[in-house]
C-alpha cells in the first residue's frame, strides 16, 4: 500500500480565532513560493508581505501575520489572505518559516505575533 503524505492545507495551523471577519484579510505577497501557515513580514517601503526574514532590514525581520493558503508569486505580485491580527491561537508546529532560522528566532517571531494577538501553542 502506497504511504500518504499530508501537506500543508489552508488553515491547518490554525486553533481557534475569535471572528474570522477581523483576524484575516486579503494582502498582497510580494515574493516567492509560500506554503500555508508561512510566518510573514510586512515590507515597509511597500506595505506587501514576504516570508519572515530575521537577518532582513526590510520590515520582514518582525513577524506580523500567517498566510492561509498558498500563494505563489514567483511571477509578481499576488493577492493571499493571512492571519493578521488576533485573538487567535496557531499551532506552533503547523507554522513554516522560511530558511533556517535558530531556536531564539523563532521564539522572537512567536513574541512577535503575540504582539498583534496570534499566541502560539
């Protein structure tokens, strides 16, 4: 029997929010290939989202919000929804970053997001 792998689906990471009218909204990601539950970073200049990024100087060295679902904007510009604010509560497991950040990185990533009401478990 062939052997099953679950990936990332929309929302996987996602314990509980309050009301999903005011925790998510539509953004703009302005790079790369993500995958759900990806911890982004606003860029500054732009106001568009990208990966978290702790060595950055972009505004995407602090986490602000989860993406939903993919989102793929290899190409240029792409609408996704993310978790932006809270009460919410994530799955500090379900959560991807992108690189290879140390443990300290993702513990101030989680501070970071406990800052906009996302608290991981």
């Amino acid at each position: 029997m062939p052997m099953l792998t679950e990936t990332p689906h929309p929302g996987g990471f996602l314990v509980w929010e309050a009301f999903r009218d005011y925790t998510r909204e539509t953004i703009t990601i302005a790079a790369g290939t993500l995958e759900p539950g990806t911890v982004l970073g606003k860029i500054t200049a732009s106001g568009k989202y990208a990966a978290h990024d702790p060595a950055a100087v972009d505004g995407t060295e602090t986490a602000v919000a989860v993406l939903w679902g993919k989102a793929d904007a290899s190409g240029g510009d792409v609408p996704a929804v993310a978790l932006v604010r809270g009460p919410a509560i994530v799955n500090r497991h379900d959560l991807v970053f992108g690189g290879t950040p140390t443990e300290p990185e993702i513990t101030a990533a989680h501070t970071a997001l406990l800052a906009v009401g996302i608290l991981t478990r």
